[in-house]
C-alpha cells in the first residue's frame, strides 16, 4: 500500500507507549495495533484526529505516501507553479464514432381538423340508465 504509518516513530519521539496512547484515544488496543504496524486498510478522521490530538501532532507525522509520482507539481500546493489547465474540447464526433452527426430537421405537420360540437346535443336530456328494479317503459 502506497500510504505508510509512521505511528510508531511518532509513539517514540513522544516517549509513549502504545498502551497508554489507547487509554487516551479510546481504541482497544488490537486496532491500534494494526494501525501501527501497517496492516489497516482506512482510518476515520475522528479516530486521526483524537490520535493527532494526544500526541500533539499533524496527519501528515503519521502517514506518509509513498506511491510512484509523475513527478507533476500539484495544485494547492506552494511548489505549485501552474495555473490548473482547461478540459480538452470535445470533438463534433463524439457520440458515434466514424459516423457524420445527423442533422436535425424540422417536422412538418398537417393541420388537423377537429370535430365540431354539436350545438343541439347539449340541450337533449340524457337517457337514464335502466334500473333492475323497474321494467323499462315502451
């Protein structure tokens, strides 16, 4: 794993041990203990940042990256000395490949002729359903 712990050097210079660093922290001591030598996976910043604060240091005292660098400065950072460059434009072409882009036309459309109310509908009564109860009048 690129990130390494220095948290024993630190325990050292602070002439802690382990033990009495747990008391203070609130871990138990098997997780310290994979923390120290190496074999954690994540830490959470609260547990960082309780064990920054008993041994009075800095995230950066404890782990240390130690991957491959492209040897890039990186922004934010003092020894940056570039201005963080712009997205590459997108070709016209990007959606499909060695195809042309099809061109959007308009379409035309018909008028459409709608039927006209009847105007003599609305005044004739509307027919009653028939009810089971009563014969239907003839």
């Amino acid at each position: 794993m690129p990130i390494k712990v220095e948290l024993e050097s630190v325990l050292l210079d602070r002439g802690m041990m382990l033990t009495q660093l747990q008391k203070k922290v609130g871990l138990t001591l098997a997780n310290l203990s994979i923390l120290k030598t190496g074999k954690g996976k994540a830490i959470r910043f609260s547990t960082l940042e309780k064990i920054c604060e008993v041994l009075d240091c800095q995230p950066g005292d404890i782990l240390r990256y130690e991957g491959k660098t492209s040897g890039r400065k990186h922004p934010g950072r003092p020894e940056a000395d570039h201005a963080i460059a712009e997205p590459a434009p997108i070709p016209k072409s990007a959606g499909r490949p060695g195809r042309k882009p099809t061109p959007i036309v308009p379409l035309k459309m018909k008028p459409v002729e709608m039927p006209r109310p009847d105007p003599l509908e609305d005044k004739m009564e509307p027919e009653l359903p028939l009810s089971p109860i009563w014969p239907a009048e003839k």
